[in-house]
C-alpha cells in the first residue's frame, strides 16, 4: 500500500506542476525587463506600462467585455427558457429536435459554427438588407447561440435534480404560473444561473474562431489582438495581459469559492 | 435573526404582480397555455434561425462556385428571360465535393485530425487519472483545494494558455536552458512547430475536461471491495485493473469524449504550436477561407466535416445519454 501510495502521490504532484509551470513562468516573464522575453534582464514593470498605454489592446479589450457582458445575458434568459422547456414542460411536439437543437453547438467544431453563421448573415443581408455589414452585433448573435447551449444544459441539470415537491406546494395553494416561476421556481436555480452566465462571459470572453469568422473591419476583440501579435511570436506586452487576466480570474474563482462554501454552510444548519 | 423569513417575499411579489397584471392586458399570457407555448417557442426560433437555418446555407454554398465577386460564390437560382418565356435555372456545382474526394490532401487531414485528436486524448487520460485518483481519496478540505486548483486554469484564456507553452518550447526558451544548462542536450531541441508541441498543447489545455469526470466516477468508488480484494492477496496492480478500472469506465468514456469532441476540430492549437505540416481539418478549413477566400470549397469542408466527424459524435453521445436514463 504504501509504494503505490508514493507512485500515487509523485504522479499527481507531476501532473499538478504540469498545469501549473506554464503559468507561473508566463508570469515570472512578464516582469522581465529584457526584450528578449526568454533572457532574463531583471525585474521591470515596463511590459505593464506599455500595455496601459497600448490604444489597441485597451479598445479591444474594453469591446470584449461588452460584448461578453451583452451575450452572457441574453444566452442566460434564452438558455434558462430552454432548459425549464426541456425539464419542466412535459412533453411537446418537436422535443426531440429542440433538445438536439439546443445540446449540438456544444459538440459543433467552432470553425462550422463561426463559418455557417457568417454565410447565414451574408445571405440574410443579401435578401433583407440586415445586417447590414458585420460587427460588434453579429459577434453578440454568434455567442448568444453557442452559450446558450451551456446555459440550458447547466439549468436542466439543476432543475432535474431538484425535487418539484416546492413547486407543486405553491401551485397547491393557489400561485399563478407566473408567481411560481419568479418566487419559487427563479431562486432555487439561481446558483445554477449565475455560473452559467459566469462560463457564459468566459467562454464569449475567450472566443477566437467564431469571432474570427462573424467581425467586421475595425472591430477586432482581444483574443484576435492577441492572436495577430503572438502568431509572430512571443510578445512581452501579451505576457503582462496574461498575467492581469490570471489575477482576476484567481481573485474571481477564489471568491466564487468562497461564496459557495458560505452558502454551503448556510443552507447545512438546521431550521429554527 | 430567527423571525426573518429567507426571502423578502413583500416587495418581490407586488414587483412580480404589477408585471403579471400588465401582461394580463394581452390576451396571450393570462392562459398557461400561451405562456408555456412562449417559452418553448422564443429558445426554439432562435436556434433555427442561428443554429439550424446556417447548415442550410453552408450547404447551398457548397455547391456554388467560386466568383469574383461580393460575396464571393455564384447563385444557384438564376432567372433568365423576358415577358414571353422565362425560365429559373438551377446550377450545382458537385465538383468541391468530388475535390475533396478525389485531392488525398484533405483525406489526409482528416485521418491526421483523428489520429492527433486520438492520441492526445489518450495521453490526457494518462496524465488525468493520478491527479483524479489523488482528489477522490483525499479528504474534506484538501480535495477542495485540489479541485480548485484544477478549475482554475479553466477559467483562463485557453488561447493564453496554448501561448504560453510557446515560451517555454522555443529554441531559447525554457525547457531547452534548463536541459542545455544540465548538460544533458548540446544543441537547443526542436520542440515548437512540430506534431510532439501540438500534443502537449491539447493535453494541457484539456486537462480539466478529463479531471472532473474521473473524479466524480472515482469518488463513488466503493474503497471496500479494494480493501476485500486485497484481504483475498489480490496485488494492487491487479486490482486496479480488475476493480478500479472498470468502475471508473463511464467517467473514462465522458472525459475522453469532452477531450475528443473540440480536440478534433482544434485550430488555435495547430496554428500556434505546431508546423505548417500539421495536418487538422479546422486549420484547413480556416486557411480555405482566410487564406485562399474560396468560400464554396470552405463550405465543402465544413459539410463534410459534419458527415465524417460529427454525425458520429452525436449519435455516439445519445446512445451513450440513452444507457444513463435507462
């Protein structure tokens, strides 16, 4: 028992460092005061400086988190639509496509999704004149779709494991259906709404190939700014970007935690 | 604190009243029925507009040629003629699709899209399984902070995580001074551009898809019947191939789909790690339509893409879905 336990033991720490190695050296790099990324020349914050002052970088990036902000909530108001119609509804007549529907942009490879919507808006434009060029907009259209997905899926696995009894008492004494779904129905999945807005804004965040197909001219996100700048090449400004993003997704994910673990808490005392 | 109900219903329910009795103006929401038919039908249009309706017109375009032209491909439908005869003519072009059979380059790339897809799927599993092992046996907080810390670099830019292996794989970079600073390599190692980058690649960046399936298949493993096999004399590597394994199958069999699925049609990671000889079908497809704006052959891929790879996938997943439920 306990050789394996070692074998065990050393293997995962390996795996551990291997996910992690990555990362902290990106980090340890973007403080390099070197051009030559790789050589270190001691410690600088000039890459931050030089980022801050990047016009391009900071507009893609502010673009980015509107368009995740916009994307992340219409795909939590239809993805929450689809996943109380697929759990909740009963049965109706097209169920099987609608569920095909709404689970296939999961297993979609992203350069059929990012292609077929671009085709779809050529045509729609060449017949109705909408939209008329592509933009911020379309890329909003594009991430709605493919979001919404993960949403629906998240929702349906919190509803379906949730027992309806709460729901049937309130219709029993009388809610409308209305009631039902904001007072008893809206809070109970709220967990699973709000991590599915938050990979919603993640996934939107993060999106290159899609983007890549549905933008126009002049309205690059960040991860097609970033991509252009290291396809050549490592770049030390994308080092001190990385970094920032790290932290943020650090502080996020630990109060997320944190959050979670309180709520735990809560919800395992007793009821007075 | 004890009188305070959990939720402040007085506010909530004149907010949510006032809606209702706005909405009740139209006649449409003040039957269930209507409102039921609203909340399938909005997710449902929007899917077939932007999800459904796209393949439609991938598919149409698969058969146009390309043209000089804004957009760049020829209608199928023509309408020819004048007051006295008039005619819709319907031309489609099959020969993307018979150049796509007929050119072994793109049969390549799909061969090689599977095999590379495959591969690192294996590895993944590989490199997932100890890790998955570890946080199942562990207890109440070190598995939280385990699981932490394999969640959080999947809430980090994947396209920055791909980036930063460039870093480390270059000619200069990390791994080749700590090797050559060893003394155990002369000469920098070749590592970015090749198959061996893009493998680590899909590996790294898929790890946690592998993880959180395992785990949760080994954490309902029942530790007795390793502990009555091993009372039996049965040695460990026995029972884990005779007990472990085989219970653990269904979280093997999720991960390894979750790595496949979006590692098939990867194209981030060829693009930045590996050769201009790395074949992948979803670098091929891009470079179609960036690189050589041939839309309708583009479309040909995409189509067939959707045959070869995805059909399967999804069949696969449902029947896989079908054994859950059953």
């Amino acid at each position: 028992m306990k050789r394996r336990s070692l074998f065990l033991n050393s293997s995962a720490t390996l795996g551990f460092i291997f996910l992690y190695a990555p990362i902290i050296a990106l980090i340890i790099y973007s403080f390099n005061a070197s051009k030559l990324v790789t050589v270190w020349g001691g410690w600088s914050l000039k890459w931050y400086v030089s980022l801050f002052n990047n016009d391009q970088i900071i507009d893609a990036a502010l673009l980015s988190v509107k368009i995740a902000f916009i994307s992340a909530t219409a795909a939590v108001v239809l993805g929450t639509m689809a996943g109380f119609a697929l759990s909740r509804l009963g049965p109706f007549r097209g169920k099987m496509i609608f569920s095909g529907w709404v689970t296939a942009p999961l297993v979609m490879p992203e350069v059929i999704t990012g292609l077929s919507l671009l085709l779809l808006f050529v045509a729609m434009e060449g017949m109705f004149g909408w939209p008329s060029g592509r933009g911020a907009s379309t890329i909003i259209i594009a991430h709605v779709t493919f979001c919404m997905a993960y949403v629906a899926v998240i929702v349906q696995a919190r509803l379906s494991s949730m027992d309806e009894s709460l729901e049937e008492a309130a219709m029993d004494l009388g809610a409308k259906p209305l009631h039902l779904f904001f007072l008893v129905t809206l809070p109970l999945i709220s967990p699973a709404i709000i991590s599915g807005w938050l990979l919603a804004f993640t996934l939107s965040l993060d999106d290159l190939v899609i983007a890549s197909f549905v933008s126009g001219p002049g309205n690059s996100t960040l991860p097609m700014v970033i991509f252009s700048k290291v396809r050549l090449g490592v770049s030390p400004e994308v080092n001190a970007l990385a970094t920032l993003m790290i932290l943020i997704v650090a502080i996020g994910v630990g109060l997320g935690m944190w959050q979670l673990r309180r709520q735990e808490k809560l919800l395992a005392q007793p009821e007075n | 604190m004890s009188g305070k109900p959990p939720v402040q219903a007085g506010p909530t329910v004149a907010a949510v009243d006032a809606i209702t009795q706005g909405l009740a103006k139209y006649n449409f929401f003040r039957r269930v029925s209507w409102g039921r038919l609203a909340v399938i039908a909005v997710p449902m249009l929007w899917l077939a507009v932007f999800f459904f309706v796209p393949f439609l017109v991938v598919f149409k375009i698969s058969l146009a040629e390309t043209a000089i032209a804004i957009p760049p491909y020829t209608a199928l439908l023509e309408w020819v003629g004048d007051m006295e005869e008039a005619y819709v003519t319907l031309k489609l072009n099959l020969g993307n699709y018979l150049y796509l059979l007929d050119d072994v380059f793109y049969l390549d790339a799909y061969l090689s899209s599977i095999k590379i897809a495959g591969i690192s799927t294996f590895c993944t599993l590989l490199v997932a399984f100890p890790i998955a092992y570890l946080m199942a046996r562990s207890n109440g907080s070190t598995r939280a902070l385990l699981l932490a810390l394999v969640i959080l670099p999947f809430w980090t830019s994947f396209l920055l995580r791909v980036y930063a292996w460039m870093g480390i794989l270059k000619k200069n970079g990390l791994v080749n001074d700590i090797l050559m600073g060893l003394g155990i390599v002369d000469e920098p190692l070749t590592m970015l551009q090749t198959d061996f980058a893009v493998y680590l690649g899909i590996v790294y960046t898929y790890l946690p898809f592998m993880v959180l399936p395992l785990y949760s298949a080994l954490e309902k493993l029942d530790m007795t019947l390793l502990e009555a096999a091993e009372d039996l004399g049965s040695r460990p590597v026995t029972s884990f191939f005779l007990i472990t394994l085989p219970l653990s199958l269904p979280g093997i069999v999720a991960g390894c789909l979750l790595v496949f699925i979006p590692a098939v049609g990867e194209f981030v990671i060829p693009a930045l790690l590996g050769s201009p000889d790395t074949l992948m079908i979803g670098r091929v497809l891009w470079d179609e339509f960036f690189l050589n704006r041939d839309w309708p052959m583009a479309s040909a891929v995409a189509i067939m893409m959707l045959i070869i790879l995805v059909l399967p996938i999804m069949l696969i997943r449902n029947s896989q879905g079908k054994e859950e439920s059953a």
